[in-house]
DNA sequence: CAGTTGACGGCCC
DNA sequence: GGGGCCGCCAACT
C-alpha cells in the first residue's frame, strides 16, 4: 500500500535529527521527488502533527525560516531550533553545518 | 472538471 | 551580494 504524499512528507520531517536540520527541497527529495519543494511547504502548512513532526527543522534552502510567519512566529522556530544545538547567524541557520546529512542523498 | 494557490528552488538581471 | 521571475507538483475552491 502506497502512502500519499502528505504522509511520505510528514515521515521524513519526522526523521530529522536532533541538532539537525533540513530544507523543503530536501524533505521533498527524500520523501521522492525534489520537485515536492512547495508541496512540503504545504504539508506542513495543514500539519496534523505538529507535536510529532518537527516542522521547525524544516527550513529554506537560504537556512531561513518561513518569513516569520510560520506555525506560531519565527521566531517560536528559531527558538526551538537553539534549543536543538543549532546556531543562527543574523537570523539563518549555518546550512553548511547543520543541514541534515541524509545517507541515502540521490 | 478547470483554475488558482502555496511554509520553495533554481536561474537570470 | 541582493532582488525578481519562472517552473514544479499536489491540494484547495
């Protein structure tokens, strides 16, 4: 059985490691196809879990968050991010890093 | 069923 | 280096 999009999105945020994080275009590839770039944006814009899918590690290929009006502020994000182990300069992450080195990169 | 939107990415100026 | 335009796919109205 096939999983939907949506889902395959929401399992690869789910897998983002702590201290880590990862850009849409990242997710969307390891979730199948790099094009999902924007279709990730709108996943987790629904997201149904926010308590289990750390959607906060999930940022644009710039290391900057969704312009300060994601989930509940930006600036909530970055926080949480900080809390993670992960740095910010000048408000965007250091990608170099901490981007999500995936094992299975295509 | 067809059109528009959107938490993006990459290329051009 | 910064800003803007186009393109991609799936979901929503």
């Amino acid at each position: 059985m096939e999983k939907n999009t949506f889902e395959k999105i929401y399992d690869v945020v789910r897998r983002i490691p702590k201290g880590t994080v990862a850009t849409y275009g990242q997710v969307a590839a390891l979730a199948g196809n790099r094009r999902w770039a924007r279709v990730v944006g709108y996943a987790l814009h629904v997201n149904p879990d926010s308590e289990n899918i750390p959607c906060y590690r999930v940022v644009t290929k710039d290391g900057r968050v969704s312009d300060e009006f994601a989930f509940g502020g930006a600036n909530r994000q970055v926080e949480l991010l900080e809390a993670d182990g992960v740095r910010f300069q000048d408000g965007h992450v250091i990608m170099e890093e901490y981007q999500w080195d995936t094992p299975w990169v295509e």
